[in-house]
C-alpha cells in the first residue's frame, strides 16, 4: 500500500466509524502525518484524492474557512467520474441508449410530480419551441431529459444522467445527419416531450415511462439503423 493510501484508509475508518462526518475538519496535516507516521507530501496527496471525489473541500488560510472539511458532494464527482470516462473510451451508443431507457423510464415512473426540476423542464421545452439550430436544439433536449430524471429525486441517478449528458448530445448530433428532414423529427420530438412531461405532471407514472422509452428508442431507430446501426 502506498503511504497516501495509508492516509485514505484511515480517513475512510474515521468516517466509517462516524468519528468524522459531514462537516467535519480534518486534522492539521502535520499533525496527521505526525499520527499516521507518514510524510506531509503523502497526507497532502491523500487531499487531492478526497478532493477529486468530492468528499472533502480544502481552505486556505486561517478562520472559519481554513482547513480541510468534509463536504460530499457526490452527485457533482460521480458526474464528472462518468463524464471523463465516458470521454476517455468508446463507449457503444446502443449502450448509452440502453442505459437511458433503464435510468429514465425508472426516473418517470418515479418522478414527483411537484418536484422542483418539472418547471425547469418545462422552461427547457418553451425554448425548443423556437430554436430551429440542430446542435442548440439537442443542447436543451439532453438537459431537459436531465431536468426530468431529476425529479425523482434519486442523487445517484441524477448524477449517472447527468454524467451521461455529453454523450447523449454526442450521439443526437452524430445521428441526426443521416435524417432526411430535421424540421418534422423536432417537430415530432416537441410533442413527445410535451406529453412525457404531461404524463409526469400528472403522476401517470405507467405512460410516463412508456411515452420516455419510445421517445428515446424510437429517435434511435429512426436516425441510427439507418446508418446500419454502424454508429
Ligand atoms: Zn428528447
């Protein structure tokens, strides 16, 4: 084991243990390493991991906002986790539909109906309406569909669709060449839009997630098999 891994252990038996919790301070580092007997370097790297995880956030100086505290913010590093690996590999885009119909078909049928991210999609909806740019269009599609899986208010799929959101965008505007008339798919795609998000307000949990998974396969087909599914 390297000796800033030494640091994390300690750190995860600590919050394990319910010894550190949200909001806690870390010790100093030099006490740290002091009590660890490792070097200062080793406990500084174990900060940048945590940091990177979105579990501890570091102040400089002295007063209240010095030292290092545990924050979890793990809906912000699981996204940006997915997003870099998504980025790093080729990822199949019959995957990335898969994993959307599995995640938003879940999230509609668990989405509350006065959840606080619904206006937030319908805002996203009213702006389709006018924008007849294909890569500003799917820009504020992706979000919307992000806004809508929010509502179920689950912090782990809302990260995963977060994360997921560059893809999506991704794969749209690769796919959306091989259509013959953009203009009748976004019209069709504002409707289907209108009535998930109708079915979700209404807490129609069924259609909603029925009406999500054909919009979201059925966008695939269209534009997808028709490069021989090569994409
Ligand atoms: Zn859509």
């Amino acid at each position: 084991m390297r000796t800033h891994q030494l640091v994390l252990a300690w750190i995860e038996e600590q919050l394990a243990a319910g010894v550190l919790a949200v909001g806690s301070r870390l010790p100093a580092e030099r006490a740290l390493a002091e009590q660890l007997a490792v070097s200062r370097t080793s406990v500084r790297e174990a900060i940048r991991v945590l940091e990177a995880m979105g579990l501890v956030r570091s102040g400089v100086g002295s007063g209240p906002e010095a030292g290092t505290v545990i924050t979890s913010d793990p809906a912000a590093a699981l996204g940006a986790t997915l997003r870099l690996h998504v980025a790093a590999s080729q990822l199949p885009v019959a995957d990335i539909v898969q994993t959307r119909v599995l995640l938003e078909s879940w999230a509609a049928a668990h989405a509350s109906a006065d959840a606080p991210s619904l206006p937030v999609a319908a805002q996203l909806l009213a702006r389709m309406e006018a924008c007849t740019e294909v890569d500003a269009f799917l820009a504020l599609d992706a979000r919307f569909h992000v806004a809508l899986a929010e509502a179920a208010g689950n912090a782990v799929v809302s990260a995963m669709m977060g994360s997921l959101r560059g893809a999506i965008e991704g794969y749209a505007s690769r796919l959306t060449a091989n259509l013959p008339d953009w203009a009748s798919t976004a019209q069709r795609l504002r409707l289907e839009h209108a009535s998930i998000l109708a079915a979700v307000s209404a807490g129609d949990s069924t259609a909603a997630a029925a009406l999500v998974t054909e919009h979201i396969e059925g966008f695939y087909r269209e534009a997808g098999l028709r490069h021989g599914g090569a994409n």
